[in-house]
C-alpha cells in the first residue's frame, strides 16, 4: 500500500491526530493561534457524522465539550493563552467529575493579551496549578507536526482510558510551521475506546470494579440515570460533606495517574549516553536544543538531552538518576523559569541546574543555548 | 402517603431536599414531574442539567440523566449533550444569578441558535445559596446584603430578554398559579426550539426577610395579588394593570428551524 504522505501544518496534524482517535465532538472559540483547529474540525466533523459548534465564548467552549463527552462522544476542545486561563474552572470540573476530553493550548506570548502571533512556553505551571484544589492532571507536547499527530491521538487515549482532562500544550512554533508527514494506516496506532458499563452488573459510576483503577462511564441516555456533579461525591455520584469520603475520592483519582506512570509518562533521550552536560527541553524548544547539541558536538563539548513528552506527570524518577550523573543540567524553555523548578526540586541539589529562556516572542536560538552551556561549564 | 409523582420521578434517597421552610422551589419541582408525566417522556432520555445555587439542586433530587454543573454554565454543557445527542429530551434549571447575571451570554446564545433545550428558571429575586445578595432580578430600591442602602440596579425582564433573544417560546408563571405553571413547562419541554419559562418563586429567608415581605404565605399571596395574564391583562383598563406582573406566554413562534436538526440536516447535504 502507498503512504499517505502530506504536508501541513501543526494545528491541522492536531485535528487529523483527533480524527483518527475517534473525535466526534468539538466545542471552542476562534482565538490566534490555535484557530486552524476550530477551522479543520468545523469541515471534517460533519463529514464523519460529527459534530462541531463554535460558542459564544472560551467557557462556553469547553463547558459544551464536557457535555458532548458526556453524551457518549470523543470530544476536544482547542485554545490559546487567555482561553486557557478562561477555561481553567471547568478543566477542575472535567477533573473532578472524571469525564474524559482533550484541551489544546497552542501556546502564545502571555500574560494578558500579551503577543497573540509569538510563540511561547508560558503555560507549563498553569497547566499543572491552573485550577483550584488538588488534583490528577495529564500534559504532553509535541515539538514536530507528526508528534502533533501522535501526541493528539494519545491525548484522546489517556483521556479516555483514565477518565480525565488531557491537555497538549502545544505553541505557536509547532502550531503553525508546515512539515512532511506520513499519516499512520487505520490500526497503525492504538485507539483506545472509553470503557462502559458491564452488561448485567449494577452500575456504580464512581465505583471501582474489582481490579480496575477507573471508573466505569456510561453515556447519558443509555439507561443508567446516574447523577454527576463538581462537588465531591460518592461511589453514587451524589453530593457528599463527609471528608472522609471527600479524602477517599481524591486518593482514588490521584492514584489512577500516580500508580499508572510507566503507561503515561514518556520522554526522548537524545545524544545523552555519552553527554557530559545535559540539556532538558520540551516542545519548540527542544527542536532548538537540537540545534545546539549539534553546534557543541562540533566544538567537542559532548552534550545531549532530555525531551520530556509527556509535561505532567513529571518524569521524576528519570530526572533524578539524570541529576545523580551529570554535573550541569540546563533547562531550555520559552519562559522566564517554569520546568526549571521541578528540575530542580527532584534534582535536589546533586548537579547544577540553570535555566535558559526568554519570554519576549522571540524562539530560543540554538546558539543562545550552546552560549548557555559554554557558560555553565 | 406520597404524591405518586415523588414516588415516579424522585430520587428518595436524596430527600428530604436542602431548600429553607416557605421556599417555592419545591413547587416548581413537583410541577416539572407533572408536565414530564403528561407528556410520557422516557426517563432514560431526559437529561435536566443546572448550574450553582439553590435552584442548581434540583436535579439531585430527580430521578433522571442529571448534570450539576459550574455557575452559570448550565446552558453551555447541556448544549453539548443536545448537540452530541439530539434523542435527549434536556432541561436546564436555572436561578435569577446563574441565568441572567454569571450565565446571561449562555442564555441569548442558546436562545439565539433556537437549540431544543426547555429552560425554567426560579426566579426569587435575590442570591439565596450566599445569603441575600442582589441579583439582576432584584427589584430597584429593595435590599440585600450588597444593596444595604437600596438597591440602585434596574432588573432584568428574563422571559423578555429570551424572546428578544431569539428564544421560540418564552412564558412566565409564579409557584402560587401552580396549574398554570405546570402547563406552561409541558408546553415548554413539547416545543421544538428553545424555551424558557420564568418561574417566580418566594424566598421568605433572604428576599422575603430584609425587604419586609411577611411570612412564606403573605409572598405567595403577594404573587396571587400581582400578577394577571398577559391575556387577561389586554382587556383591561390601564389603572388596573397598575403595579401588576404580566404572566402568561408571551411567545410562540411555530417553523423556525431548531439548531439540532439543523445541524443533522447539514450532515445529510453532505452525503450527497
């Protein structure tokens, strides 16, 4: 069979990833510069029997692409810096309420309104901390229009199988620029499909059958009347003020992603056996870093990288044994310091960690980060 | 011995509910169960979503596909679930804040786009779940505990605002005229489109309380004495319609298309 090779640009990867998941629903709001996601899925949905609906707001947006996923549908909802800021409240709601959906943020030069057309890496933290309370979240970032790809379809996968938000912070580099790619056969990668009720079994919504660590979800309209609400419930999905159940309940949806790492955290080690520095970076940024490693190599200074893929949960084990080995590790990010801290917090003091970055719209050049490591060393 | 509606559409365990002694939201309840009924609606396909505050509570007690949401944003995610699933028959409970104030873009929008989703707000004039704030249905010159020197704000007409909107059928009724309410919420959910019923309802702890208005029965009779239909209110002279509320429908509008089908219509065109 011939490959199916296209050129296009990052945003339409993130829908054709979302299609080839099973995406059925979108909700959103048309804001720079993730818009061609909203433009790609209002002519792709209807032809598949999907739905698309532009809403009156950012809120709107993902409030509605809760509902659709609630309805039974694979739903996504897409955004940039002040729409993810927006969006924050229902995320929580997404994440207490354990109802699977993806959130795209093609991250953009904040705060405010800040640079709507420059890329950045501004949302690490906000994706971690954005909403209030404690709670389970799930972030990955693509640095390639075909990982844009992937990482759109793992997104749908992790959301559905985990029952929970899963947000690809994605920017304006990625977003944007316009690469080859070969879009994977039908089969090619693992779609993984919500799991319901069990046929002659009591449906408990927030329940856990024997050996599961996620709930089962059924779709509105299929029999089961259950009942779903943003304030802490029981195994029934009713309200509850006992805090004992209120501290169970969060245990539980902690645990899922916390006992469950192996299958979600994923990273790219590049050049890194030989390294005598190590470079960490993520997204756009690790396309720059690349750049740099390269340079250095030619100069002899062995440096090599780590690329986290997967932004939260943070890759904590792997960085600790990375800052056991290496005197230097840099952190190259399109921000003022934000994956830094957590460097450097499972670092523990064992290497020096440095931070380089800008967050002025600019990219970070190759030769800012080789500059950097030259610095340091 | 139970009302058989309790028996029907309740969710016993779940009662008795969170509402203060003389509320009226019970009455609009009990009234939403009756029009269900009349209407022979599956239970499985009724899915009744809300936002936050007293009103937002509802659902819990009602034995169907049923969405507590964020403030504000009921519309919004019961817009999904109509959209994702058209068979569903969706009903949005609403209050005075959560509709009009938190969520007044939701409500011209949804009413805009003429989506199949019934909306009943409880309209008590007055932020009840916080503890008697003004609302944008407080009356101008009465009290809440933001308006200590009277309220300077002039309030919105919430049946008025969705039929401008765009709302296909909008209508008004109060938890005293609980026949008439019950009728309107049955024409309401049988409508193809938007709609939105007003309900009027007391709230003798708060509203009721800091504006002197009597006990939870001197407000229901305060509703009694008020309010006239809209069209009994025609043929009559203007000194007698003075100080009155219109109830009563006040729209219904046949053959516009509702989004929904819209939608499957398009998906169809496409097809060919």
């Amino acid at each position: 069979m011939s490959k199916n090779i296209k050129l296009m640009q990052g945003n339409e990867a993130c829908v054709e990833g979302a299609l080839y998941a099973g995406m059925k629903f979108y909700a959103g709001y048309p804001i720079t510069p993730s818009t061609e996601i909203a433009e790609k899925s209002a002519e792709k949905l209807p032809l598949v029997g999907g739905k698309f609906i532009q809403m009156e707001d950012e809120i709107a947006g993902i409030a509605t692409a809760i509902g659709g996923s609630l309805a039974g549908k694979k739903s996504m909802t897409a955004t940039s810096g002040p729409g993810f800021s927006l969006k924050q409240e229902n995320i929580g709601y997404a994440m207490i309420a354990e109802i699977p959906l993806v959130v795209i943020n093609v991250q953009r030069g904040g705060p405010s309104t800040g640079l709507p057309t420059a890329p950045a890496q501004g949302e690490i933290m906000q994706a971690k901390w954005g909403t209030h309370g404690d709670h389970p979240v799930i972030a990955l970032s693509p640095d390639s229009v075909r990982e844009t790809f992937d990482l759109t379809v793992r997104a749908f996968n992790l959301a559905e199988k985990y029952r929970t938000p899963v947000m690809l912070l994605t920017d304006e580099i990625v977003g944007h620029m316009r690469e080859k790619i070969e879009i994977p056969a039908p089969g090619e990668l693992e779609v993984f499909d919500r799991l319901g009720p069990v046929d002659g079994e009591d449906y408990s919504p927030y329940g856990l059958r024997q050996g599961e660590c996620v709930p089962r979800m059924a779709a509105f309209g299929e029999g089961h009347r259950y009942h779903v609400t943003g304030l802490f419930h029981d195994e029934t999905g009713f309200p509850s003020n006992s805090t004992e159940n209120a501290g169970i309940m969060l245990d539980r949806m902690m645990n899922k992603i916390e006992n469950n790492l192996d299958d979600i955290i994923q990273y790219e080690e590049y050049m890194l056996e030989d390294a005598e520095v190590c470079i960490i970076s993520y997204g756009s940024s690790a396309r720059a870093t690349k750049g740099a490693i390269d340079m250095l190599r030619a100069e002899g200074i062995k440096a090599g990288m780590f690329r986290a893929i997967t932004i939260w949960p943070f890759a904590e084990k792997r960085v600790a044994e990375l800052g056991e080995r290496f005197d230097n590790i840099l952190v190259a990010e399109l921000n003022l310091g934000q994956y830094v801290y957590e460097v450097d917090r499972v670092v523990k003091g064992k290497a020096k960690v440095t931070h380089v970055g800008r967050a002025d719209g600019e990219v970070l050049a190759p030769v800012e980060i080789a500059a950097k490591v030259k610095e340091v060393m | 011995m139970n009302n058989p509606m309790v028996d029907k559409y309740f969710r016993m365990d779940n009662l008795p509910h969170i509402w203060c002694p003389g509320c009226g939201n019970g009455i609009i309840m009990l009234a939403l169960a009756k029009a269900i009924d009349k209407l022979g609606l599956d239970k499985d396909k009724v899915c009744v979503v809300s936002g936050i505050g007293c009103s937002s509570r509802a659902p819990g007690y009602l034995d169907f596909n049923t969405l507590h949401t964020t403030h504000g944003r009921a519309l919004a995610f019961a817009t999904g679930v109509k959209l994702a699933n058209p068979e569903l028959e969706v009903i949005v409970i609403s209050g005075d804040g959560d509709a009009s104030a938190i969520g007044g873009n939701h409500l011209i929008h949804a009413a805009r786009r003429n989506i199949g989703i019934t909306t009943i707000v409880f309209n008590n004039n007055i932020y009840g779940m916080t503890g008697g704030q003004y609302s944008p249905t407080t009356p101008s010159g009465d009290l809440g505990t933001t308006a200590p020197h009277g309220n300077i704000d002039r309030p919105f007409d919430i049946a008025m605002l969705a039929a401008a909107a765009g709302a296909t059928y909008s209508a008004r009724s109060t938890v005293f005229h609980g026949k008439q309410l019950e009728a309107i919420i049955e024409k309401a959910i049988a409508h193809k489109g938007f709609s939105m019923v007003e309900a009027i309802t007391t709230c003798p702890t708060y509203y009721g309380r800091k504006n002197k208005k009597g006990s939870a029965a001197d407000m229901l009779k305060f509703l009694k004495d008020s309010f006239i239909d809209v069209k009994v209110a025609e043929k009559l002279p203007e000194e007698k319609k003075a100080g009155k509320f219109l109830m009563g429908e006040f729209k219904n509008e046949e053959g516009v298309v509702e989004y929904t089908e819209a939608y499957d219509a398009m998906i169809e065109r496409l097809k060919k």
